[in-house]
C-alpha cells in the first residue's frame, strides 16, 4: 500500500472522528442517587467490570454482574496470563494470591476498603458452550468473591448451553454460537435477571416503544485516549431527565472485545436487553465505549495501556469512575466534577511535576500516586511537584478537586510519567517498534507493540512509529530517555 495514501485516509478518518467528538454534547449531571450505582459486563467487560467492583467498592455499592469475566487482578500484569489461564485456563488461577494482592492494595488505598463489598451483590453467567472463557475461570471468580461477599448474595448461572456471548430471550445469534455481534438468543433474559438480583423485584419490563432518551456524549474529557473512544452512550428514563432527586440509579454496561460502537453499531448499547428494564424502574444506563485504537477493541484488564490498569488510579478506571461522579452530581448532589488536562513534565531522578485545569468551584486540590495521597495539605495551585521517586521508573497521577468544605470531587483521568536514570543512568535504544521485537526488547500482540517489563504500549507494530526505550534492569523497559 502506498504510504502517503494510507496516512491521508488516516488522516481523514481523524478528521471525521473529531468532529464525531465535537458534535456529541457533554455527559449530563443528573443527580442519580449514589447509592444505586452497579456495573456489568461480558467477557473483557466482565474482567474490567470485577476491577470496578473491587476497587471501586464504595462507588459500586450494589454490586455486578459479570459474564465470562474472572477474577480480580488475574492477569497480574501479563498479556500471557491473561490468554492462558484467565480465558483457557490452561493452568491454575492463583486464587489465594489474588486474594492478598487485593487486601494488600486496599490496606494501601490504592484501591477502596474491601470491607464496602460485604454489602454488594453479584451475580454470574457463564455459558456450557464458551470456549473463549471457559467455566473453570468463572468457578474461579466465584471462589474469589467468597473472601469477601456472603454466599447468599451471589448467584451463579452455569447451566445454560451458551457460547461467548451476552444472553438475551429473543435476539442475537443462535444460542451456543460465537460470533459477532457476540450477542445470542438463549430464551434467557439475562440482563433482566442481572438487575433484579442487584437491585432486587422490579416494575415490569418496557416490551414496545421507549419512553426515554439515548444520548452520545464526550467521552474524552474524562479518558483522554487511553484505548477509549471519543463518544460512549447514556441512557435515561424519561423520569430520570432533569434532575431526579436521588430518585434514580445508576448501571455502567461494559461491552466485550470487538463490540464497541464502531466494531457492531449500536447493537450491544440497544439490544442486550437492559434498555427495557431501566425504562421502567428509573435506571441510568451508562455504556462506555473502548476505541479501535485498544487491543482487540477490549477493556484493560491485563495491562496493555497502564501497569496500574487495575487500581483507581488506572486511566479507564478512573475515567468511569469519573462518569458516574458526574450522572450521580448535579440535581441531588454538590460533587465537583474531575479535573482536566492532567499531565506530567519536568521529569528528574526523583521528582515528577503534576498539572491539572482548574475546576471552577474549587478551594483546592489532592493528588494520588498509583491510588494513594500524596500531598500532606490540600494544594492550591494546579500543580503539584511530587518527590521522593525512584529513577527510570513509571508512575500513575490522578488529581481530585476540593470544596471549600473539603468535600472531594471525582477523580481525574489518569497521567503517566516515566523518571529520569539519575547517575545510574541506563541505556536507551532508539528505533522503530518493528525492530524493537526483533531485538528482544519489546512484543507485538494484536497489531500493537508493547515494551518487556514495563508492559507500556508503544503504538502500532511497524516500521514506521519510532520509539525510544530504556533498559533500567535486566529485560525491562521503559518508554523514556536517557
């Protein structure tokens, strides 16, 4: 293909995909209750959907509800854990391990105290036909979830003869199939059954014509990239329009691998069920969407986009997170909205300089390090120099703003910043992501490129995208320079 060709049409679909971004309007503060919020999602969706509930639990407090998802953190890190065993399950989940990383983190307050799931619900579908995660992975996540939500709120569904798929009663593919759009008929109306088991008996479903409004709002002010798309889609009961006084609750839907708005339309945002029920019974749907730019169109849950993917501060995590602060403000609530614009500069050995947008109504500001606190006393500024860092090495900054009561507003996208070598120095190798695999210093998954070690994504695998790493141990890298 001739280069120059490829890069205007590249250039035109930019073109398109911002003024997409400029025609959606921004996500509305509608003053849903915050202590209605739950989430669900298939596969990828069910992985970055136990991440939420988990280290979200004070946001999540209803619970989830997860199909073909596994547990917490399985991954930890590694693309081949999560092909292997948290999808095949070609080899054991350390379930025990996963367990003490999760109260390990909690203690640390990079994720919220895990003693907010104990009132949460979850509920689990897994299909006898899935062989993409198969049910020994799911077994797994029910185990996991016994260390920390009583038995009599969990329900598992594992008898139905499902492929890789979310299940509905009368659309989709047939009900054993795995294919795309990924969405099958079973004669099972899963998602009516994942919200009545998190919120308990509901009014009856809307079988005709909807009576509320679907919405594609800016997804960016929250994500900033980070393998999300520049719009996702809310949907709002009539009831829930202009401010519903607490009255209303919140669900985040969270779509699988190559089944975000771009890969299958608006299929999954307005077939998978859960429109019909939310109509009826005051339901915020919030479905986020990942880019085509993320592996596989997936949802982080294995580290492709931030090594710290699966704490609060991880770049999608927050963003969600961030989503649900603003539905959840407004008309019943006083909650600042995040901040933006926040990015990392003047890099040394030990110190990273932290800036952010003011927030209009802010006194002040805290800034968190891979989820925990940094600064002693609000800041005033919009900037913050953190100290005390290690060289050559790669850290997550999430900032909230401040009332002047101190009440604190949701968190901010996440900014990543790499320090510099120091007197240590290391060696850094600059070329094109095509040879940066052939010598062993990074891997190529699915079209992109991802550094050894670190796990940073570094783009397209080609030859055409240069990067410059940094070798600060023996086959780890880091995005950086000398």
């Amino acid at each position: 293909m001739n280069w120059n060709w490829k890069r205007s049409v590249m250039a035109a679909a930019m073109a398109v995909a911002a003024q997409g971004a400029a025609a959606a309007v921004p996500l509305p503060a509608l003053g849903a209750n915050p202590a209605e919020v739950s989430v669900s999602g298939l596969s990828a969706g069910g992985f970055m959907a136990v991440q939420l509930h988990v280290a979200y639990s004070a946001t999540f407090k209803r619970g989830a509800g997860v199909v073909a998802g596994g547990p917490y953190y399985c991954a930890e890190g590694s693309v081949l854990n999560a092909t292997g065993r948290c999808m095949t399950h070609a080899s054991s989940i350390p379930v025990s391990t996963l367990v003490s990383t999760t109260n390990s983190w909690a203690a640390s307050g990079a994720i919220d105290p895990v003693s907010n799931l104990s009132g949460s619900k979850v509920y689990l579908f897994s299909g006898t036909s899935d062989n993409t995660v198969k049910q020994p992975v799911m077994d797994d996540l029910k185990t996991y979830y016994q260390s920390f939500v009583p038995a009599a709120n969990t329900v598992y569904k594992n008898n139905l003869g499902a492929g890789h798929a979310m299940v509905t009663d009368d659309f989709g593919g047939a009900c054993a199939t795995t294919a795309s759009p990924y969405i099958n008929n079973c004669g099972f109306d899963l998602a009516g059954e994942i919200l009545q088991h998190l919120y308990g008996p509901l009014n009856a479903r809307n079988n005709g014509t909807l009576g509320g409004s679907f919405t594609e709002f800016n997804q960016g002010e929250f994500s900033g990239g980070s393998g999300m798309a520049a719009t996702g889609w809310l949907y709002t009961p009539a009831a829930c329009a202009a401010g519903s006084g607490n009255s209303c609750r919140v669900h985040v839907v969270l779509h699988g691998c190559k089944q975000n708005y771009t890969d299958v339309g608006d299929q999954y945002v307005k077939k998978t069920g859960y429109n019909r029920w939310a109509d009826t019974n005051n339901i915020v749907l919030v479905y986020p969407q990942t880019s085509t730019a993320a592996t596989n169109s997936c949802w982080d849950w294995w580290g492709y986009g931030s090594v710290n993917y699966a704490k609060k501060s991880g770049p999608q995590m927050a963003a969600v997170k961030a989503m649900v602060d603003r539905v959840t403000g407004g008309g019943g609530g006083s909650a600042l909205p995040a901040p933006t614009g926040v990015g990392t500069s003047g890099a040394t050995s030990s110190s990273m300089v932290i800036g952010w947008t003011a927030v209009a109504g802010a006194s002040g500001y805290n800034v968190y390090r891979g989820g925990s606190k940094v600064n002693a006393s609000p800041v005033a500024g919009t900037s913050y120099t953190d100290t005390g860092l290690a060289p050559s090495t790669s850290y997550s900054w999430t900032v909230t703003g401040l009332t002047a009561a101190n009440a604190e507003g949701a968190m901010s996208a996440a900014a990543t910043g790499t320090t510099t070598g120091g007197s240590g120095g290391g060696t850094c190798f600059t070329a094109s992501n095509y040879t940066h695999t052939v010598a062993g210093r990074a891997y190529a998954l699915w079209g992109l490129t991802y550094a050894y070690g670190s796990g940073q994504s570094m783009g397209l695998w080609n030859i055409y995208v240069t990067t410059t790493l940094k070798q600060t141990g023996p086959n780890y890298y880091v995005i950086g320079s000398c």
